[in-house]
C-alpha cells in the first residue's frame, strides 16, 4: 500500500464532498448524505504504525505540530468573522477560546465560521488516545475496546449534551476509534492476503451493497458534528458505521494500485489542501456562478472539482516549497525558531 496514494484518495473525496454544486445532481447528493468513508480512513492511517508513547516527547511534538496549523487558521478566520459581525468583542473572545479548547463542529462554525476544522483537534485526540490503549498491553486494550463498543451508541446523545465541554473534539474520537481498529485488522487479515485484483473487487463489492442500503434508506451520518445514530436506531448505526469501514477498506486497496504520481502529490501535501480547499472551492464556485458558467450542473460539478482539486494541489506544493513553510507548517520548534536559534548561538 503507498500511504501518499491513499492520503491522495481520501483528499480528493474529501474536495469532492466540500464541493457547493455537489448536491445539485441528485444521485451525488444521496451519496454523500451519509459518506463518512473519507474520514473513517483519514482517522484509521495511524494504526498502521506503530503507537506513540502518549506522553513521549515525540508524541506531545507531533501534536503540537498538528495543533499549531489548526490554531493559526482559526484565529486568523476568528478574527476576520469579528471584524465583520456586530456580535460583542467579550462573546467573540468567549466562543474564540471555547473553540480553541473544544475543537468541535458547531464551536468552530461560530468561531471562525470553519466547522471542518474539527477535523484536526478530533485526529490529535484519536493519535494520543491509540497511543494509551496500545501501552495497556493485550488484555487491557481489548477491555478498553470493549468498554468504547458497548458505549458506541451513546456517545451521539453525550456528545449533544456536554461536547462543548470535552477537549481537543474527543467524541468522534471515541466513535471512531473501534471502527478505526476494525478497518486495519480487516485489512491486515482479510484484504491484505488476497490478489490485489480480487482485493480491489471484493471491497468494492461490499462498499457497494452497504452504500446502496444507506442511499435507499436515506441515511444521514456527520461524525464531526456528532449527528450519529445510536442505540435508538441500531440498523441506521450499523449501516452507517459499515459505510465507512467499507469504503476506507476499499480506498486502502484501491491505493494497492499504481495510480500515478498525480493521487500521490495530492497526499503528500494533504494537510495543507485541507486546509486551503474551502478557500480556492469558494473563489472557484463564484466565478462559475457569476460568470454564468456551466449552467448544466453535472457539468458545473465537474468542472469545479476538477478546478479546485488542480489549484489546490498547485497552491498547496506552492506553499510547501516556499519560506512560508517554515511559519506555517514548521515540522518542530528547531525549524520554525531555526533562525532564532542560529542567531543566539553566534
């Protein structure tokens, strides 16, 4: 399996599901009502490797390195959405912090009117939460585990109740993490041993069935918000959890192919177009609309994934190669006060 061809998938649908004209075409939109297969296999890429130590240094340095874009771009969009509201500079500060703090869905929408953002608190969370059940040993974890499937149909119920004042968006965490566990042993036991050929069509085969019952029914499935289905809705719950383990095991096949450069370039700068995509998917859809382009929406969807997938990866390899990186994705502390540092020691 190449990692960068996977991460390179799951970008792409990830560019495809943010996209304005999506829901537009009426079969795209029944699809990606309950499409969490995106996520579910962006969250399973830790546990092909090996835990961190939760406390380690390298532990707390790879968070800080994931948390300090999170915290750059939401204060940035934090303070735009304060200059253009009317909203008191107290509240402003208060729902800012809040979201900085809790990292979920709904916060982060009023904060800095970026609800994906949740993403990258709820990754660092799930990251330090592997990295505790693994150092409990065999016995310990599989407890653990246990202890996270018997509550997996609750936590939806909690999470509307009190997420606004649990850290770093811990419910899809914790609803993602058995079913994170699930899609790499699946791969690892089942998929893994087969032909890649038959691998590909046996996924694809199941994603199939399971996606085609969630479309029939009408199933509606957000992990970042927490709108999951619970114990009240056992058959929803299962198919929409089975959406996302099948089809992260179909993308974790399918990047068993050799699919070219191209899917790989988009997963090695995968953090940076995820958090550029919603802005160049923006400036995209409104010269469409106001250039009243494209008025077929099938082509108009098309076009703008194609458009905004292109400037993306262009922007995202831009940014990357250039000083800029250093102050917003410094990899550690040596690289982003490297000058600094080098200065002192003169």
């Amino acid at each position: 399996m190449n990692l960068n061809v996977l991460k390179g998938l799951l970008i792409l649908f990830v560019v495809f599901d943010h996209n304005d004209f999506a829901r537009s075409v009426s079969v795209v939109g029944d699809f990606l009502r309950g499409m969490s297969f995106h996520v579910v296999g962006f969250l399973a890429i830790p546990f092909l490797r090996e835990a961190m130590q939760p406390l380690s240094r390298r532990s707390l340095a790879y968070m800080v390195r994931l948390y300090y874009p999170f915290l750059l771009l939401s204060l940035a969009m934090g303070l735009v959405v304060t200059v253009t509201t009317a909203a008191p500079l107290t509240e402003r500060l208060h729902v800012m912090a809040l979201a900085l703090y809790n990292g979920n869905f709904y916060t982060l929408k009023a904060a800095a009117n970026m609800g994906l953002l949740w993403y990258l608190p709820s990754f660092i969370a799930l990251v330090w939460l592997y990295g505790v059940f693994e150092a409990q040993g065999r016995h310990g974890k599989a407890g653990l585990i246990g202890l996270l499937v018997l509550l997996h149909g609750v936590l939806g119920a909690w999470a509307a109740r009190c997420q606004d004042y649990i850290p770093l968006g811990l419910f899809p965490a914790l609803y993602a993490m058995p079913l994170c566990y699930l899609v790499v042993q699946l791969h690892r036991r089942v998929y893994e041993r087969l032909p890649v050929q038959l691998a590909v069509a046996l996924a694809a085969l199941c994603f199939a069935l399971v996606k085609g019952l969630q479309m029939h029914w009408g199933l509606h499935f957000e992990l970042g918000a927490m709108e999951v289905a619970g114990y009240d809705a056992v058959h929803q719950m299962l198919v929409n959890d089975l959406e996302g383990v099948t089809g992260a095991l179909l993308l974790f096949q399918v990047s068993r192919l050799r699919l070219g450069k191209v899917v790989a370039a988009f997963g090695e700068v995968s953090l940076q177009a995820y958090l550029m995509h919603a802005f160049i998917a923006l400036a995209v859809a409104k010269v469409l609309i106001h250039g009243h382009l494209l008025e077929q929406p099938v082509l108009r969807l098309a076009a703008s994934f194609l458009l905004t997938a292109g400037l993306t990866l262009m922007a995202a390899r831009w940014l990357m190669a250039s000083p800029l990186k250093r102050w917003l994705f410094p990899r550690d502390r040596a690289e982003l006060f490297g000058r600094q540092v080098a200065m002192k020691r003169a």
